[in-house]
C-alpha cells in the first residue's frame, strides 16, 4: 500500500513538475507568468528601440497559443482579417500597397503579417497616439486595455524568424520588399 503512495506522489511531482517547466502549459495556467512575459517582451522591445522578429513569434506562440491562415499567394482580404485589425489596414493601405499573407488569432493576440510595396514611415500614419515606442519603422501604442505593435522589417529579417519562406512552394520574399507585422496585445 505504502508503494502505490509513493507512486502515486511520484506521477504527482512529475505533472506538476512538467506543467511549471513547460513554457506553453505554465503560460496558459499562471496568469502572472504570462504578464511577466508581456512585460518581459515589451521592456525588451523599448529597450532595444526594434522588435525582434524570432522574439516576436515566440512571444506570441506562448502568451496566448491561437490559430494561423497563411496564403502563399498573398491574398488574405480585410475581410478575412479579426475585427480588431481592420482599422490597422485601412491606415496602412493608404501609405502602401499592402499583401496580407498571414493572420494570427488567439484569446488574447490578433495579428497580421503583410508584405510591402515600399518602406513607409508609420510615425506619419499614427498621430496624437500614446506611444511607448515611436520610430519609423516600429510602434508600440497602449490604448487602455490593449496594445498596438507595428513593426517594418527587412525581408532578410523575416526569415530568421519563421520556417514559412523556407517550404518548396512558397514565393520567396523579393528582396525590394518589406515585412510589415501588425498586432493588438489585450493586457
């Protein structure tokens, strides 16, 4: 009898243990760790006045796990988009030709990843705005409840950061473009 408690305790510590260590799990379960790696990754961000694109993914794969549309042909339409990103594009469209090919939705991310036609300054297309970071080529607002990142980036830059450029049939990213990543964060 004495043995099945031991074994009994022992599956115990192990799930614990595993539930504590691993990142996707203990994130999803301890709301203070995933505000801890909010503030983390955006005292990162400021720190470093750029938003590091493999940081990024990661960030968001952990504080708050959802779901991905990605079209290798470019053609994800504002429709297709999260409520919460349509106001975003239709600021941008006005400064570039923008090609969507990837959105991200989550309880708690809505995001969505474009190509450029040309590098725009985003301090021209977000006036009178809280900012906690506000460069040419990265925002970071807080309205209230939520953030607002926007961040244009090197196609070279992108690569590190995802596997999608790395499938056969995927278009390669043209080197004359720009990377343009766009998310609400709800705090």
């Amino acid at each position: 009898m004495a043995h099945i408690r031991y074994i009994f305790l022992l599956i115990i510590i192990i799930t614990g243990s595993y539930i504590f260590m691993s990142p996707a799990i203990s994130y999803r379960l301890i709301p203070q760790k995933r505000n801890a790696l909010l503030t983390s990754f955006l005292s990162d961000t400021q720190k470093n006045n750029l938003l590091d694109s493999q940081r990024y993914w990661e960030f968001r794969e952990f504080y708050s796990p959802g779901t991905f549309v990605f079209k290798k042909d470019y053609s994800i339409s504002p429709d297709q988009m999260p409520k919460s990103l349509k106001t975003h594009f239709s600021v941008l469209k006005t400064q570039t030709r923008l090609r969507p090919y990837l959105t991200f939705h989550s309880a708690k991310i809505d995001s969505f990843d474009a190509l450029l036609s040309k590098k725009i300054d985003l301090t021209k297309a977000y006036l009178d705005k809280k900012y906690l970071i506000k460069n040419k080529s990265l925002i970071l607002l807080d309205a209230g409840n939520y953030y607002s990142l926007l961040s244009i980036t090197s196609s070279e830059n992108i690569k590190k950061a995802n596997g999608f450029f790395e499938d056969k049939g995927t278009p390669r990213i043209p080197q004359d473009e720009y990377y343009l990543t766009v998310a609400v964060i709800q705090k």
